[in-house]
C-alpha cells in the first residue's frame, strides 16, 4: 500500500481530538511519508562503478575505505577519480555512460602533494597532461573540484565540505580523511553526529561520499580507528580494506557490504612513476616472498610449512616433490625458476631461496622434472607428463 495523503489526514484529525499537538501531528504526518510497504515504488540503489563485474559505490550513501598508513588508500581514491573521467581503469568500470563530477576534499596532505597527485597520477590515468590544449583538458578541470583544507581549523572543515557539496553536486566525494573533521577521534558524540550530517548529505545531494579512514596502527588490529570509525562500519553502505603486499603492490577488497558481496580483491602494482596497474597472481606471490624473506632475514617468525607437501621427522623436514610439482606445473610445459620458485613458496610456505634449489635439484635427481637450458640462456624445468616417480625428498634443514 503507498501514502495516501487522504487516510493521513483523517488519522491526524482523529489524534488531535484525542491531545495529540501540533508538533505530534507534523510527526505523524512524516512518519506517515516514510512509511515502507511491500508494494510501495521505491527507486533502485543506483550505483556508480563496478568491480569483478558487482555494482559498488552507491549514490546517497557513504563508503568506508581503510587501511594501515602508506597500504594504498590514496591510490585507489585515485584509480576511483580516474574512473570519472574513463569508462574503465584496471578492469573497474563505471557504470553510467556519462562522466561524472568529482570532488576531492583533502584534509591530510600538504597542497603541494595534492596537486602532484592530482598532475601525475590522476591525469595520466585519465590520458591527459596538465600541458594540454585539448577540449578533453577543459572538460576535465569542468569535473573536477579539489580543495585542501589541511590548514583550516578542523571546526571549519565539515560546515565547508556540506556547503561544498550542496553548492558542486558531485556525483562521487572523496573524503581524505573523515578523522581530521573531528579533534577527538574516541569523543563517541561527535562521531556519531560527524557521520549523521554525512549520511544526510550523501542522501540529499544524491552522491556517494567515500570516507578514508586509517586502520590501529596494531598489525593484527584491522578494525577502523577511533569511535569515529566504529560509526563509520556501522553506518556505511560498503567498507573496503588497503593492504600493502610489497614495495609496490597492493590490494584492494572489500571487508564489509549492506547490498552485493565481492569475494575477490583487486590486486594492483605501481610502476616508477606511481601510475598503478593491474598486478597478475605471480607477482603478487612474488612479492610476498620477498617480504617474508625480508622477515626472515631479520629473525621474525613466518608461517609453518604446508602440511600437504611438507612434514618434519627430528630435523629432516620431508617435502612431496611430486605433490609439489604436479599441484604447480601443467605436464609438458617448460617453467624458469622465476616463475617456480614463487610458486614452491605458494605451495610449501618455505621462504628461503637456498631450499627453493635444494628442491628442484632433488626433483631433478628424483627424475620428477627434467632439466634443459633454453635459447636464452636460462634453466627450464619441465614435468613429463609420463613421470611415475613417487619419491619424497628428505632434508636436514635448519628451521
């Protein structure tokens, strides 16, 4: 059943004989406006952008992005302002065939970064420079609103973004970030009103407002910083998670949804001028190893070995190079050790490059793989697709 103005006003005639007020009656009447039905019309969430192929970032309601410091975050803000502008960038694609309006609202860094950012990242992932003549270039600076307000007094700072939005009409509000609107990050009151009068905002001007938001500093505590950021999970739409994997590899992944549920994350390098890219599933296990050698390298502990392919007997450690190889390779198919050894880490959780060799010589002497140089100088192995070698290897390994 939809409103209907008649039975409202009969209802609220019928109250005010029985002591109801003026103001009960006015709050009658909106509650009555408010009220959901099975068969009420409502509008679709509309969304903005779409990532692994499920709508996200929707309008009239607030995102939470977070993550440990320097894990990415201004990145994917970025690749998310980017997509304004472009209709896909590193397989996240926006959902409307029109360009959309962006506002950038800075709070943490110097103008200085913000316009480096601005000219050598975002812009370039748009396929533009800031030296351009091109109608694209006015078309651009038309979509785009950046403000820092790092020196204005944080009292300032929320009563100015409201007037900004309401003003621009953004369609997609990157707040960088929503703990510097408030001086107290665990005062729970003005938490909770800072993210009401956002939420209100996103729900009147009909964009979606994406909150960043550091992570504890703790490396286990994952949980959004503050009471701040307790209000923001609790209220926002979706909540995305940064994460650092290396030097120069991230990933970005949703932790928390109200609506469509993304299982897999988006894993993303960024080459030597800070442009990101889309990272393959080696280089991202690469580049895990190489953090945990460096782990390793200055004595903190690391996982155990994979169960399925490693067990210990006293000091041996005994390692199903079969299992191994054949879980790894497709028979037939020549592998460099590059491509292997990130691989045998994958598998066995066995960091150190010594015991890499160690296996794959063993394999070889096992007559699991062969062994050849190719015209580039470099070993390949190859698993025979007839091998029926079974043969565990044992080694004497220093853990």
């Amino acid at each position: 059943m939809n409103y209907n103005p008649d039975a409202a006003q009969w209802l609220l005639r019928e109250l005010s004989l029985t002591g109801f007020s003026q103001d009960d009656e006015q709050r009658l009447r909106k509650l009555e406006e408010r009220r959901i039905t099975p068969d009420k019309e409502l509008p679709p969430v509309d969304f903005l952008f779409r990532l692994h192929n499920k709508p996200c970032f929707a309008r009239g309601e607030l995102v939470g992005l977070s993550g440990k410091a320097k894990s990415g975050k201004t990145f994917v803000c970025s690749i998310l302002m980017a997509l304004c502008f472009r209709s896909e960038v590193l397989s996240v694609q926006r959902i409307e065939q029109k360009k959309l309006h962006v506002l950038w609202y800075d709070t943490e860094q110097s103008d200085e970064s913000t316009q480096d950012i601005l000219c050598q990242r975002i812009m370039p992932m748009t396929g533009l420079k800031p030296s351009d003549s091109s109608p694209q270039l006015s078309d651009f600076h038309s979509r785009f609103d950046i403000f820092n307000v790092r020196r204005d007094a944080v009292s300032e700072r929320l009563p100015s973004l409201e007037v900004a939005v309401r003003y621009r009409r953004p369609d997609l509000v990157i707040l960088d970030g929503i703990r510097d609107l408030v001086n107290d990050i665990n005062d729970g009151v003005v938490a909770q009103n800072v993210v009401e009068r956002l939420m209100h905002l996103a729900s009147e001007c009909h964009c979606c407002i994406v909150c960043v938001l550091h992570q504890n500093k703790s490396v286990e505590d994952r949980n959004l910083r503050g009471w701040i950021g307790t209000e923001l999970k609790n209220k926002a739409f979706e909540v995305y998670e940064c994460v650092k994997s290396s030097e120069r590899i991230f990933t970005w992944s949703q932790t928390d949804t109200r609506k469509y549920d993304i299982a897999e994350g988006l894993s993303f390098a960024v080459n030597d001028k800070g442009i990101p890219y889309r990272c393959t599933e080696h280089q991202l296990v690469e580049a895990q190893l190489k953090a945990h050698q460096k782990m390793a390298n200055k004595g903190k502990p690391f996982g155990d070995l994979n169960p399925k392919y490693a067990h210990k007997e006293g000091r041996k450690y005994i390692f199903d190079v079969k299992l191994i190889f054949t879980d790894i390779m497709e028979p037939d198919k020549p592998y460099t050790e590059e491509v292997l050894k990130p691989e045998i880490y994958r598998k066995t959780n066995v960091v150190k490059e010594k015991i890499h060799d160690e296996i794959l010589q063993r394999a070889v002497n096992e007559k699991v793989l062969l062994s050849c140089i190719n015209t580039f100088g470099k070993k390949e192995y190859v698993l025979p697709s007839n091998t029926s070698s079974t043969n565990a290897v044992q080694q004497d390994l220093p853990f």
